[in-house]
C-alpha cells in the first residue's frame, strides 16, 4: 500500500527491489547532521538505567525545555513524538463543534480528528488555489474567516489546526496573521514541527501561551535533531490543559532513553548553530538545481524540505527514481488540493542533493 507518511523505507524497498539501507531518502524531511554527538553519548549513559521506569513526570526534560522557552515546567507536556500529543489535541478539537483545518494539511491532522469522530471543515490558504501556473502565496490571515462550507456555526465554538512553517509547502505564516484567530476560535492549536529550522523563531506563538488559555503550541524533536526513531516531542500549553492530556493517556509515554536525548539536545547549542549556519545556502543550492531543470518548478521554503512542482505525473517519477536510482521522494497524493503534479524533497547533505539532482535531469530528459 503506498504509503501517506515519508520514511517508509519498507514500501520504497519493495518497489525498487533492493535494501532499505541502500535507498538515499528525501521523503523524510529529517536533519542530516544528526543526531549530536551530545545525543548519542547521553543515550549510552542511560543504558544502565533501563531496568527502572522513567520518572513519571519526566522533571529533567521539561527543566532544560522550560529554560530553553523561559517558561516555567507546569507549561510543557513531553510526549511519544509530536504525533501523541496530536492525538490528544485531536480528543479535545473532536468536543468542539467543528475543527477548521488550514489545508493543504498534513495527513496526520486528519488521522487524530476523525479518530475522535471530529467535524473538519477545511479552508484552503493558497491564493487562488492551483492551477496551471501553480500558486504564488499563501493568505493569512483568513480575516475575516471566508464562508465556511456548510457550516452556521461561529468560530467562537470550533477549533483551529494549524503549522507553521506548513507542511508542505514550507511557507512561513507571520505571528501578527495568526493572532486574529486566537480572538476568533476557542481552541487553536499550532504545530511548530520544523520552527527549530529557523535561527530567530521570531514567528513562533511561545511568548504567547500565556496570554491565550486557548492556545496549544506542538514541538518536534525528532526533525531538527535527527531522533524519529526515539519518537519525542512536547507541547506547551496551560497547565490545566496538559494536566487533563495527562490523565488521558498511557503512563511512562517517553521511554528513558529519549528523556535523556531530549535534555542533551536541547542544552546542544553548538549543534543547532550548526544547523542554522548549514541550512540556508544548502536549500538554496537544491532549489537552484531544481529551478534549472525543464519541466521542474521549486517553491521558496523556510524549512528544510522544498515543494516541487512538475509537468509529469510524480508517482512516476518516484517509481523511476526508486527502481532507477534508488531515491526516494515524497509524492504529495495525500494532499489532495496539490495532488500527481506535486513531490516534496527534504534538503539533505550538499553530496546527496547532487545525486538527487543528477537523477531528476536524466528522469525529466525523458519525458
């Protein structure tokens, strides 16, 4: 079954007939500096320690996360990845009487609001949708909110979902073009997966949480800091929002050894500076390379991935690259405002996003 995630190096090895670990893999849109070597060493500490249980309250980890967002611990909730706090922002968007979903959105927004039996209603936010000539911006803020279909209800009983940078278009939403929504919605809930990518941070919500009761921010450490296997993440909110998420789920989520990857990527400082410094010229290489190839239109990202639009079918063209190369992109079919004419790559080293390029200009000759 083809997959609606990145990552499935299984799937990807199946169709092109060789190993999973031969297969160089832009699906996932992880760091490839890491994990830090400072990750590495704590997890090896901890080894020692897997014979106890993790400590329920997991003090360590939301003391260095606390100082990294100069809040204090009551307002961070660590979770199983980002995507177990989802779920559970998913339960509580479900009891509003509506969620609106800025779209296109992430698979994953749709998995925990229909788990929970959630109303979605979702609102697109690219300028005139796309057509031929592709999009050219993204529109917020949506104020005031265009007519919601088939809906009367007002916003001030539903939920809102939305990331920021977005997935997958990579496009930076400004902090002052969400906080009207934070006005018009009883619960909003903003995924930050990929706002470590960004140096500054000036667009993120942080500061905020505690002006807005209403307000849920949701973090990734697995993206930045190359740790998807460890499965971590958190969320900041108010504290009687995260005590209720507490009580609803499963004790000991965050195993020992991801708590102790947490605390020593988080103190890493010379890592992320690593990252911000290795960042920018990288992607805007790979976007050059893309941008000189026919048939092939990148869009301007301010993560680590770029949205590619193309004049052939892209399931195709992963299927050839995945038997021909064996590098795997990601389709954007689980979009489907963007659909076969869109595929996302994430921005790996200088070394592989070469191989990539060279790739798609033979594959894009053909055609």
């Amino acid at each position: 079954m083809r997959p609606v995630h990145g990552g499935n190096l299984a799937w990807a090895a199946a169709v092109s007939g060789c190993q999973a670990d031969t297969i160089l893999d832009f699906s996932a849109s992880i760091s490839p500096l890491g994990p830090p070597s400072s990750v590495l060493v704590a997890i090896q500490s901890q080894l020692g320690n897997l014979r106890h249980y993790p400590d329920p309250n997991y003090s360590e980890l939301r003391v260095a996360l606390s100082q990294a967002h100069q809040l204090t611990p009551e307002w961070i909730l660590p979770g199983n990845g980002s995507a177990e706090l989802l779920s559970l922002a998913g339960r509580e968007l479900a009891s509003l009487s509506a969620t609106v979903l800025i779209t296109p959105a992430f698979s994953d927004y749709y998995r925990a609001l229909k788990a929970f039996g959630a109303t979605v209603l979702g609102v697109g936010c690219l300028s005139g949708g796309v057509s031929d000539e592709g999009f050219s911006e993204l529109c917020l803020p949506l104020s005031p909110l265009p007519p919601i279909p088939h809906s009367d209800t007002p916003p001030s009983s539903m939920g809102l979902l939305i990331n920021n940078p977005h997935n997958p278009t990579g496009r930076l939403f400004s902090r002052a073009s969400i906080l009207p929504y934070l006005e018009q919605f009883a619960l909003v809930v903003v995924d930050e997966a990929f706002m470590d990518f960004l140096p500054d941070q000036e667009q993120s919500l942080i500061s905020l949480v505690q002006n807005y009761p209403n307000l849920v921010i949701l973090r990734s450490l697995t993206k930045f800091f190359s740790l998807s296997g460890l499965r971590l993440g958190y969320a900041l909110a108010h504290p009687d929002r995260l005590q209720v998420w507490q009580q609803q789920r499963d004790p000991w989520p965050v195993n020992t050894l991801a708590a102790a990857a947490g605390v020593a990527a988080i103190s890493d400082r010379d890592f992320q500076q690593q990252t911000w410094d290795w960042l920018p010229p990288t992607r805007e290489q790979l976007f050059q390379g893309l941008a000189n190839i026919p048939g092939l239109h990148p869009y301007k990202s301010a993560a680590n991935f770029l949205l590619v639009e193309s004049q052939q079918s892209c399931s195709q063209l992963q299927q050839r690259l995945l038997q021909r190369h064996q590098i795997l992109i990601r389709d954007c079919l689980s979009f489907p405002e963007l659909g076969d004419r869109f595929f996302r790559v994430a921005v790996l080293s200088a070394t592989d996003n070469q191989r990539l390029l060279a790739a798609l200009r033979e594959e894009c000759s053909e055609c």
